[in-house]
C-alpha cells in the first residue's frame, strides 16, 4: 500500500548527486509505525493471506501498549486493509481516542503483567509513548527532546497475558507486545502451548536492558518461532509450524 507522497529518500539522494530523475513518480509507502514495522509486517502477513486465500479482513491482531490509535502504531495500516482485533492500553486519554478512531476494535484499558493481578500503577509519560510500569524505563530516556520524564502517575486495572490471550488462542495472526521494559517478561510468560500467534512482535528496550534482544531471541527460538526482521527498535518474529 502506497501512501500519496512521493519517495523523498529518492529524490534528496538524485539532487544531491546531481543526476537526473525517473520519469515515473515513485510513491513512499504508508507507514504508521515507529520504524516501519507495519510495512514489514504487511509484507509477511500479505504472503500467507496469499498462501490460505484469505482476504485481509478475516486478520486478527492483538496490541498490547497500543498508545495512540494511528501514530506509532503497528496495528493501524492492517486495520485500514479491512482487519480488527484487541488494542490493550490502559491510559484513559489515548483510549477515548482509540474509541473514535478504531471502533472494529475492541479496547481492553488494562495494563498487561506476567500474572494476574487486580491493578497496578501506572508512569504515564510527558510522551506518551514512554509511559510504563516502571517509572525508571522513563527516566532512562533523559530529556527525550524536552518530552521525556514522568507526567503523573494512575491505578489502573491489570489482567494476566494469558487470561487476555486465551479467549483468542487460535485466531491471532499478529501479537503487538511494547510495554517499555517488560516485554521479555510478557513473551516468557506466554502459554505457548495453548496461544500461537503467527507473527509477534516485541521491544527488547536493549538500552535500558543490556542483552534482552538475544534472550528474546533464545526464547523464541526454543518455541519454534524464526527471527523474520529487526528494526532499530522492535524484533518480529514468525512461527515455524
């Protein structure tokens, strides 16, 4: 899916060099998320839709931190193709937006833990995309551009990751975990017998967690999953069987 706005990579790379340009226009593609992980991920679900003859409204995803409803999110350019599924985010703000924006979705506005629990406190962020259960993950990023540091902080209902999972168990095609610090925990704590997304995606937070990309990757490994991509922020991984 292309968006409407010609490639600028290309023609900043063609001026600068001083050559002449295509004569058709080249077009970037949509993308919503950080670094592009949607666009990749639209490349690997698009080729099993092909494979299963499945159309792109019969995709299911799940969320977990979706933060915003279009920016940063991983799940938005799928839902423009005709899919749906469960945005988890538990700041009130961002979930009266995904209400308006994303109403195919339902929201679940609960943090995510290894176990369940009934509530938990949550950092909410002067950025929102730096909110977290672990107030010192925020402060791990400084002055992030004079956004960084915590805003306030809330109690907010909690659910287990199995416990939200499990209903869906054998309909997830992608699992969207960023839930700044915990991510590792989240995956580990996957019933992996029972819930076996086809595409999951997750932030090792390596800057703040020295080596957790390769225990992601170990983890996964040893659950049948394939490294498909890494991005400068996020692992996406793809089941084998």
């Amino acid at each position: 899916m292309f968006s409407e706005f010609e490639n600028e990579c290309i023609n900043r790379e063609v001026k600068r060099l001083n050559l002449p340009n295509s004569r058709i226009k080249h077009f970037a593609p949509a993308s919503y998320a950080q670094a592009g992980e949607d666009v990749i991920l639209e490349g690997i679900l698009a080729a099993k839709l092909c494979k299963s003859q499945r159309s792109w409204k019969s995709v299911f995803y799940v969320e977990i931190g979706a933060n915003h409803p279009i920016s940063t999110s991983n799940t938005y350019l799928m839902y423009q193709r005709g899919a749906q599924g469960v945005l988890v985010e538990p700041n009130p703000e961002l979930g009266a937006l995904i209400r308006t924006v994303r109403p195919r979705d339902v929201l679940v506005p609960s943090v995510v833990l290894p176990a369940p629990q009934a509530s938990a406190t949550l950092f909410i962020g002067n950025a929102h995309e730096l909110s977290s259960l672990d107030e010192a993950h925020i402060k791990s990023f400084g002055d992030f551009d004079g956004v960084g540091g915590v805003r306030e902080h809330i109690e907010v209902s909690a659910v287990g990751i199995n416990e939200l999972l499990i209903p869906y168990a054998n309909k997830i095609d992608f699992l969207s975990i960023d839930c700044e610090g915990l991510d590792y925990d989240l995956v580990e704590a996957i019933d992996h017998e029972r819930i076996k997304p086809a595409v999951i995606q997750c932030e090792p937070s390596e800057h703040f967690l020295d080596g957790n990309t390769a225990r992601i990757i170990n983890l996964m490994e040893s659950r049948a999953y394939r490294l498909a991509a890494i991005t400068d922020i996020n692992v996406i991984f793809e089941r084998l069987s």
